[in-house]
C-alpha cells in the first residue's frame, strides 16, 4: 500500500489526462513505479519470518529453528553453527530471488 502512495500525483493526473482507465492506472502506471518498494517490503517479510524461525521453536514450531534450540540448549556449537548457516543460505537465496534483477 505504501509503494502505491508514494507514486507522484503528477504522473497519475497525467495518465488520467491522456484518458487512462482506472485498470489501465493500476497495471501500467502504479505499479510498475511502486514495483520497488513493493518488492522491498516482501524482502523485509520474508527476512523477518526467517529471524522469527528461532523464535516460534521455542513455543514448539517444528523446522530449521528446533535444531538451533536444540544446540542452544545442549551447548553444542557446531550443531548451532550448521543450523544457523542453513538459515543463512535461506535467507541469502531468498534475498537473491526477491530481488530479481536490479
């Protein structure tokens, strides 16, 4: 919602003024401006949700999470540090597709 806010008026009154449609407003003016501040913002979720993966292990969430809780308790770091890294790599490839091509 934020991303199509922050579109410049002036672009859409002259969208509207060449006698663009509503629909035509949204799919071809709108969001191909907001299109990076929308996909920033599915960036930062998708991150988020990674961190809260530790997080929701320890109410029981089943996942990537349990094994660093489990290190966490057991005081094994190497298991800690496998786990933490496939989180990493996760969150990298996840980062990477999101981001497309910039």
């Amino acid at each position: 919602m934020l991303g199509l806010q922050q579109v410049p008026e002036t672009v859409r009154e002259a969208a509207l003024a060449f006698g663009a449609n509503p629909r035509y407003l949204l799919w071809r003016v709108d969001l191909p401006l907001a299109h990076k501040t929308i996909m920033a913002g599915v960036n930062q979720t998708i991150l988020l949700s990674l961190a809260m993966v530790v997080v929701a292990s320890l109410i029981g969430a089943k996942g990537l999470g349990e094994d660093v809780l489990e290190a966490l308790q057991y005081a094994a770091a190497g298991q800690g540090i496998l786990a933490g890294l496939a989180i990493l790599f996760c969150a990298l490839i996840l980062d990477r597709i999101v981001a497309g091509k910039r």
